[in-house]
C-alpha cells in the first residue's frame, strides 16, 4: 500500500499573488501542529504545491524528517478565472455544478482534475509501498479525491478546514481506505 497525506495548507490572508501568499500568524501556529503531527510518522517523501502557502504548511515535517520538499506545479490550486469573481461562493458552486464549465482565463473541474491526477498517479506509481505528504489546497485536494470516490464533492469541500489532512491509502492506483487525520482544537 502507499500512503498519502494531503495535507490542505494552513489560513493565508488573501492576496492576488497565488505563489507568494504568505500563511497568516494563525497559520503559523498550525503548521507548528501540522509538524507535530507527523514527528512521528514514517514519511519518504514530500511534495506539495508551488505555492507558497502549501510549502509553508508541510516545511516543518520536511525538516524533521530531512526530506526535501519536491515542487509539482501540476498540483497548485485551480484557478477559477483571470480576474475576480464578484462572487466568490456562486463562482465556485457553479464549477461544481457543472464540471466542464470554465469561467473566463479560468479552468473547470474537468481540467483541474486532469491536470493534478496526472501528476498524482505519477507520483503514487514512483513512491510504491511508501507514505508521502502533499502540501495541496482545498479546491485541488477535493477534485483529486473525487475522481477516486464521487462522494468527495461542493458539499465535502465546504466543511474543509485550514488546515486539514485526510490519509488516502492506494494499492497500486486503486484508491482503498480515506481517514480525516486532522482533529480542530
């Protein structure tokens, strides 16, 4: 079996910028107890995000376990359109709703989950029998899920915490066992 941990990244304070989006104090603070979390779990390998946020969030379990943390742009967060949505909710419900759609400059579920599963099965295929984190966002995290399990939906995504980590468990590419790992204090 290999174990992957989607660890979804701690609280940012929005910014335009979607690479250099720092994690706030509060995120900080969790991240610390993302690490503690994994201090003592068996981990191979680290890949996250190139985004800033994601990095933050999983860079204290790659200094504790001395593994590099390997950048797959492939699995950044969906962008939802090239300008801002007056409404952010209806936005994203709408992506849901209708998996092909894409708003302008944006990408639709479709193609998100394209994209990042491509890489995801890359990287389960490299790693057999192993457990590895991956530093990952909401939107992107959910769709990955979903194209294993369809009950990983708009409604799942909603109650999604910042932080969250969910242990997905896959023979081979079949994905067999998903535990919430993450407890909120």
């Amino acid at each position: 079996m290999t174990v992957m941990y989607f660890v979804r990244h701690a609280h940012a304070h929005y910014s335009v910028d979607e690479y250099h989006r720092p994690l706030s104090t509060q995120g900080i603070k969790d991240a610390e107890r993302v690490t503690k979390l994994f201090k003592e779990k068996q981990i191979e390998a680290i890949y996250a995000s190139p985004y800033r946020r994601a990095i933050q969030t999983v860079e204290g379990i790659a200094h504790a376990h001395h593994l590099p943390i390997q950048t797959v742009d492939a699995l950044k967060e969906r962008q939802l359109s090239s300008g801002a949505m007056t409404d952010f909710h209806a936005a994203i419900q709408r992506v849901w709703q209708e998996p092909s759609f894409a708003w302008e400059g944006g990408e639709s579920n479709e193609q998100a989950t394209a994209r990042a599963v491509e890489s995801l099965q890359s990287i389960i295929l490299t790693h057999p029998q192993e457990s590895l984190v991956l530093g990952t966002h909401g939107n992107i995290m959910v769709l990955m899920m979903q194209y294993f399990d369809a009950r990983y939906d708009y409604a799942f995504w909603q109650q999604l915490t910042m932080p969250d980590i969910y242990k997905l468990t896959f023979q081979g590419l079949a994905l067999q066992q998903v535990t919430r790992v993450w407890q909120e204090e």
